[in-house]
C-alpha cells in the first residue's frame, strides 16, 4: 500500500490544525460582534419609528393650528361684513359661512385632541414600563413600553461593547496575521499537491470538512479513534502503525499513528 498520499492529507490537516488554533484565538468575537450589531440595528429601528411618529404628529399640529388660525381670521372678517349687511338674506349667508368655518375648527379640535391622547398614552405605557424596570420586571415589558431615554441608554451601551469587542479582535487579527497568511499560502501549496497526488482522498476530507468537522484526519488514542472515542478493531492495528489509515466506522474520520502528525509538525521546520 501506497502511504505517501496518507502522508499529504496528515500534512494538510495539521496546518488546517494551525490555522483552526490560531483563529481560536479570537474566542468568538466575530459572532459576538455581529450579534451585538444586530441589537444595535434593532433598537436603532425602534428609536427611528418613535421619531418618525413624533415628527409626523408635529406636522399634522402644526397644519391643523394653521386651519383653526385661518378659520378664525375668515370667522373675523365674516363677523366684520355682518355689521355692514345691507339687509336679512347678506347677514345670513354669512352666518351660515361663520357656521361652515366653526365646523372645521371643531373638526381640527378633535383631530388635535386625538394626537394629544395618543401621545399621553404612549407616556403612560412608558412610564409603566419604567415601573417595570424599578421592580426588575423585565419579561413584563413590551416594545412600547421601553422608554424613550432606556432606548437611547441602550444603543451607547452596546455601541461601546462593540467597539471594545472590535478593538480586542484587531489587536488579535495583527498578532496572528502575518502566521495566517504564512500557513495558508502553505494550505495553498499543500493543496495542490494532494490534488495531483490524492485527488480522492482529498475529496473525501473536503466532503467531511464541509460539515462541522474540522478535525477529518486524527490520531489513534488508546485503541480509539479519537474523533469520536469509538474502538478500533485490533486486526487495524498493524496497518495503521504501518503508517497506513482506518476510516473510523462510527463517525467516518481517518485515523491514522499519531508518528504521522508528528513528522508533519517536524516538516514545519524545514
Ligand atoms: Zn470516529
């Protein structure tokens, strides 16, 4: 049996082992980054929708007190030209005019007291929620019930834990970078060497890699593979201490000496 092609996949797998250690190192903080900024965007929304119905109130106010003010000017001058009707049927047609103009403030009245009771409710939800919080009753408080200013609090908060997450990962990512590119123009190389020499062995550890897999080729430990700690029958044995592998019956990894990974770490230095 042909053990060299063993020995390339042994080789790409220790330096996917490098690589896969040295991005450990950043313990998460990519996904805890991304997670914080969606937090970020979500009660960013929120405050934007609170805005955007603030503003929209204060436009409607501000139309509807410009109606009532023309009204009133209209109703001023109606009144005006009453005193000087020349006779019954001038004087009413511009009482019901007066009428007309009385309607639509009425109108824009209720329309006004309407924004008012809406915006007196969302503080009454507010300040119920701001209860909530006092008596750390948190699962009681809905979205609307959030104030204003605990909204406001929240998005900073988390914005600084972002930032002091991202400066942490920098620093990392300069650390380790000048080894990450190292090892994977060596991944590159490797590569394309098993391709030439062991296409279907390395199909095989890409088609296992593309789970969740990370560690396809590993070490024989007490008998077992110790992907997944299941035995390996003993008539294997001699083949893989040969330098030959077992494809692990229970979880499918190849298994090989642990000699093989050490001669790959030695070729490090080389
Ligand atoms: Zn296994």
């Amino acid at each position: 049996m042909d053990h060299t092609k063993i020995n390339l996949i042994v080789r790409l797998q220790h330096i996917d082992n490098r690589i896969e250690s040295i991005m450990s190192l950043q313990k998460g903080l990519p996904e805890e980054i991304s997670a914080l900024e969606e937090d970020i965007a979500f009660t960013a929304r929120q405050i934007e929708a609170r805005k955007k119905i603030a503003d929209d109130h204060q436009k409607l106010r501000e139309k509807l007190n410009g109606t009532i003010f023309d009204c009133k000017e209209k109703i001023r001058s109606f009144k005006e030209k009453q005193t000087l009707a020349r006779n019954n049927k001038e004087y009413d047609a511009l009482s019901k005019q007066i009428e007309y103009e009385e309607k639509e403030i009425a109108q824009a009245e209720i329309q006004l007291q309407d924004i008012s009771h809406t915006e007196h409710h969302a503080l009454e939800l507010q300040k119920k929620g701001r209860d909530l919080i006092a008596e750390n009753r948190y699962d009681e408080i809905s979205e609307e019930m959030m104030p204003d200013d605990v909204l406001q609090q929240q998005v900073e908060d988390l914005s600084e834990q972002v930032k002091l997450k991202k400066d942490e990962l920098e620093s990392i990512v300069i650390e380790t970078s000048e080894e990450i590119t190292q090892l994977r123009g060596r991944l590159s190389g490797q590569r394309s060497v098993v391709t030439q020499e062991a296409k279907r062995l390395l199909d095989k550890y890409d088609h296992l890699r593309s789970g969740s897999m990370q560690n396809v080729v590993v070490k024989l430990h007490r008998q077992a593979c110790s992907g997944c700690n299941t035995r390996v029958p003993t008539n294997r044995h001699t083949l893989i201490v040969q330098g030959g592998f077992y494809v692990c019956e229970s979880c499918g990894r190849i298994v090989v000496h642990e000699r093989l990974f050490d001669e790959a770490s030695s070729a490090d230095l080389s």
